[in-house]
C-alpha cells in the first residue's frame, strides 16, 4: 500500500473553405482571419482555434507567440490535439496529442452577433498540471442555455509547461520558466481581443478553473500581467490556500534535476539540447522529477498566491469558490482502494505523528462503514474542504464571495476511475458533467441531475454576467458573509447553510500543527481532474 504522503504525492485540418452543408456555415472574422464554424441545436461552435503559435523547435521553452494569419476561410469544425500528456490516463484518446496544441475552441448561442455583448466564460482544464486538454470540457450546452460565450484552452504541461530552469528563464523578460501560465494569459488576451466578434463582451470576462485549473485562477489573481484582463473568478475544487506554488528557489533545483535526469545537465548548453531533444525522451525523464506547476518569485507571478491574496495585492474580483462533499474519495480509491482498519491507523500514525491520537480519536474507525471512507473523510476535511473555508474567508473579508458545496450522493465519477466495490460519489471532479458538455464522465447524467445540472449552469452565468449567482427560480445563494454561508447544491433540493465548517471538522484542523499539502501530482497511472 501506498503511504499517506504519497497518495498526495487529429492534426488540425490544413486551413481551407468550409466544406458543403445543407444549412449555412456561420463566420466569424477575428484579427487573423475568418473562421467557419458549426451549428448544433441552440448554438454554434468554432474549433481549433489558434491562439499562439506553435511552440516547437526554437519556441520550446520560450513565452507563447502570435499566430500567423491566414488568407480565406480557416474551418473551424474540428478541435485541435491535446498538448503533450505527462500522464497518458487523462484522455479517451491517448494518442489524440501534439507538442503543437495551443489552440482554443469558442462557444456562442445560435445567432450571437457582434455587438451583443455577452458575459463570457473562460475555461481552464484540470489534471495536475500534468495531463488533459481544454477540448473535454464542450460548452454548447452552457451557451445554448444561459446565453453566454464559452472559451476552453489548451495550454502546457508538464516540463513544456512549467521548466524554471535559470538558463531558460533568463531568456524572457519575465525571468519565469511557467509557460504553461504564460500561455493562459496569452489565451486570455487573444479572448479580449477577439470575442466581440463572437458576441461576447471584452470587458465582462470571467475566469474559471477546476482543481489545477482553479490553482491557475489563484496565479492569475496574484499575476500584474493578468491584472485588467478578467472581472471575475471561478475557483472549483483548488482553493489558493491548498494549492502552494513553489518558490524560485525550489523550482530551479527541480528543473536542475529534470535537465539532468533527460540528458542536457551542463548549463551552458542544456537549453539547446532540450530544445533539440526529441518529445518523448522529455516525457520519460519526467516520470522521476514531476512538475509542481507555476512557480512564484519572477515578474509573472512575484508572491506565493495565497500570501498575496491575504495581503490585498491581487487582482481583486468577486470570486466563487467551492468543492465537492467528498473530495478525497477518488484518491484514495486510486491509490489504496482496499485499505484495512490496521492500515488506516498505521498511515495515520506515520502522517500526523504526535497529532495522530487526537485524528484518531475525532475520525474513529466505529464511525465509517469502511477505512476506505474514513481515510477520504479525514483527507477531504483536512485539505479541500477546510482550505476551501479558510480561502473563502480571506476572499470575503475583501470582495463579494460566494461559496458552494457540490452534493449528489449519485454522481458519476470519471471514466476508467471507477472501482469495484467503492462509492465515489462526490469525489474530486464530480461536479464537471454538470457544468459542461464533458467527454470523461462515466455514464449520463440522470433527468433529476440534468435538472440540477441545468441549475448550476444558470448560477455561475448569472455570477458571470453580474458578479452575484442568484437566479430569480433558483435556490437563494447568500454571499459568505460573517456567516460564512454556503450554497449546498443537491438534486433533491439546494439549500443555503451555515454548517460547512462544522461539518467538516474545520476548527479542528486549523488547531494541529501539521496538515497533510496538496499532491504535487495526481495518482499514477489514473486519470485526475
């Protein structure tokens, strides 16, 4: 079994005409060109639009750069590879990859035209900063009901993604190696450039994220270079206070050791010699030197997020914030499944040494029907759960804040997840398929959790277009306020509550001296949102 801390621990079609169609093709004409997109049902789609240049050969390692233009009618019917996988089990398609893969696709409500000033939602994938792509997560649904425009980005990841390696580093004038962040905010500035084209407004952007994808919110927050480019923020599953960016110091060592482990050691010639190794051999010496994602100390990011934040020197919007009720289950299901009552005390022990009697005593064994249910209790609380709170509450105390915690006792998990035998409801992730088209999920949602579905869509564009969730049929969402109320999203009934920190035990853990840190990767060999 594995121990606690280690549990924590296709090509684009070539630019062409829009081939024929029995109904007509709308085009949209950005600064680069025009594009040929597609009807379905209540919207329409445009695919596999580059945001960036390649970043190959001389561009690896180098901040993203502007795309070339094209001349005619680029189709934009297909989505574009996802960026280089440093853990194969987060695509349905393996092989679906490409080192050229900074692109981004656009979704509209049929008919939207330029001037109609949409609220927009920009999406950021999840996966550890190690695996996923942007085209997973569809938003015809989002944009069809709610009348909103949806963006969803490839960005990347692993090594490619986050190398802070000082001779790398040098070379840009941000003196960062987070060029998967880079590449967020280079998506994000393309987004306000263009999508009045769309119909969406530049001036009501709203930024969202799950799991990495929330830690790439928290560095944008904390980022001067994203300051002005977004209104609002969306933070599912990765509070700030969990989700620690490494600081100069720590990511330079990792990234020595990396450039070593794939063969270019010598800093004088290892930028040149990891830009001419092949992709493969990157991936490979990646297996013993994981990547932490985006480091803070340079011009990109100059503090730890989550210090920054407390201090009041972000870049303050109205933030949404929450997690799922049992976050922890899908970890410890992937990494130690059948955990006996022995092994439970034994890893507990090991984990919070002199605390472990109180944890023992406060998660009893007696309590849970199983140590499998114990353990994902004990982790939930004591990191998404009570890092969600504490986020929340430095959030409120500076800005409009509202909170939620997703809860259906019988949502999917993500496909190839599953395990015999476990109840992963409500694990980490669980919520994804209700916000968006999702192509990971591992069974259709149900009529009474489309319905729930259907409802959370409606909260968080009515929080993107006007910074509150409330919607006039729907559950009253209060702000977190002294209270720190939170909105429990349930298929049965969604109600506001006072309870959240109680119920997951969090005066207690804000009392022990040590708490278990976010995973710098997710579980191997499974896929992670």
């Amino acid at each position: 079994m594995l121990c606690l801390a280690a549990l924590f621990a296709q090509i684009l079609p070539a630019t062409a005409a829009p081939a024929a169609s029995s109904s007509p093709r709308p085009i949209v004409a950005i600064d680069d060109g025009r594009l040929a997109g597609r009807i379905h049902d209540g919207a329409e789609r445009f695919l596999g639009i580059p945001y960036a240049a390649p970043p190959v050969g001389n561009l690896r390692f180098r901040p993203p750069q502007r795309p070339q233009r094209w001349s005619g009618v680029r189709d934009a019917t297909e989505q574009a590879p996802a960026c280089l996988q440093f853990s194969p089990h987060g695509l349905r398609d393996p092989e679906a990859v490409s080192e050229d893969c900074l692109y981004l696709d656009v979704y509209r409500p049929r008919k939207a035209r330029p001037g109609d000033r949409l609220p927009v939602l920009f999406w950021m994938h999840g996966g550890a900063y190690s695996q996923g792509t942007g085209t997973q997560f569809g938003g015809r649904t989002m944009a069809d009901l709610t009348h909103t425009v949806v963006v969803s980005i490839n960005y990347r990841l692993g090594q490619f993604g986050y190398l802070a390696l000082p001779e790398l580093t040098r070379e840009n004038a941000l003196g960062s190696g987070s060029y998967g962040l880079m590449d967020q905010i280079a998506a994000l500035k393309w987004t306000r450039e263009n999508i009045a084209a769309f119909g969406g407004n530049p001036g009501n952007i709203t930024i969202s994220g799950q799991s990495a994808g929330a830690g790439s919110v928290c560095a944008m927050l904390a980022s001067p270079q994203a300051a002005g480019l977004f209104t609002r923020a969306i933070l599912q599953s990765g509070p700030c206070t969990l989700i620690e960016a490494p600081g100069p110091d720590r990511a330079a060592d990792q990234s020595r050791a990396y450039a070593t482990a794939a063969g270019c050691p010598g800093p004088a010639t290892s930028a040149a010699c990891l830009r001419a190794a092949s992709a493969a051999d990157l991936i490979a010496a990646a297996r013993a030197h994981p990547t932490s994602g985006p480091a803070f100390g340079d011009r990109l990011v100059p503090e730890q997020p989550s210090e920054a934040i407390a201090a009041g020197t972000w870049n303050k919007v109205p933030v949404l914030i929450g997690s799922t009720r049992a976050e922890s289950r899908f970890f410890v299901a992937l990494t130690q499944p059948y955990l006996t009552a022995q092994e439970y005390t034994d890893q507990i022990s090991v984990t919070y040494g002199p605390a472990a009697p109180q944890v023992l005593a406060r998660y009893r064994l007696s309590d849970y029907a199983s140590p499998y249910l114990a353990m994902s209790a004990v982790l939930t609380d004591s990191t998404f759960a009570c890092h969600t709170y504490e986020s929340a509450q430095s959030f409120a105390a500076q800005v409009p804040t509202y909170v939620y915690e997703f809860d259906d006792p019988n949502s999917p998990t993500l496909y190839g997840a599953q395990v015999p035998g476990l109840d992963m409801a409500n694990g980490h992730s669980a919520e994804l398929a209700y916000l968006h088209d999702f192509t990971m999920g591992d069974r259709p949602l149900t009529s009474v959790q489309v319905a729930l579905a259907d409802s959370m869509k409606r909260h968080w564009a009515a929080f993107a277009r006007a910074g509150d969730p409330n919607v006039s049929d729907q559950a009253h969402w209060p702000p977190a306020g002294p209270r720190h109320t939170v909105l429990t999203l349930n298929p049965q009934e969604s109600h506001a509550s006072t309870r959240f920190a109680a119920d997951h035990q969090c005066t207690f853990w804000s009392g022990l001296t040590y708490r278990v840190p976010w995973p710098s990767r997710p579980p191997r060999g499974r896929a992670a949102g």
